[in-house]
C-alpha cells in the first residue's frame, strides 16, 4: 500500500473510532480502547467468527448509511 494510500486508510480507521463514541466512552484513554481492540481480535479468531462478523455488520450498516451508531441500551 502506498503512503498516501495508507494515511487515508488510517484516517478513516480512526473516524470509526470517533463515530462510535469509542473515544467518549473510555475517556480518550488509549490504552482502554486498545485492550478493547485486543478482545475484538481475540473474539474473532474463535469458532463463532462468521457469526460474530454478521451480527457487527447489520449493526454497523446501517449506522454507517445514518452516520451515527445505535445505542446499545443492554450496555448503559
């Protein structure tokens, strides 16, 4: 991938972050929202990754298409 290319990735990478209200919630503590990454990445290397990818797609669809995501009420 080339730098320019690689930069605009990372950006948008970034702005999902922000439009999740990961940032918020966790205080800007970036080791918090890393450690959170981490357990994604574990979460999908188990047996229950093509229907833990389903489930995050038709939440965050949507959410893109609305630019702003779902309250998640279950996780106050």
């Amino acid at each position: 991938m080339k730098r320019r290319e690689r930069t605009k990735h990372l950006i948008e990478l970034g702005g999902l972050v922000t439009k999740s209200g990961l940032v918020e919630l966790a205080n800007d503590d970036r080791a918090a929202l890393y450690g959170g990454f981490l357990e994604l990445a574990f979460t999908l290397q188990s047996e229950t990754r093509e229907q833990t990818l389903t489930l995050w797609r038709r939440r965050g669809s949507p959410a893109l298409k609305n630019e702003k995501p779902d309250r998640i009420d279950s996780q106050k």
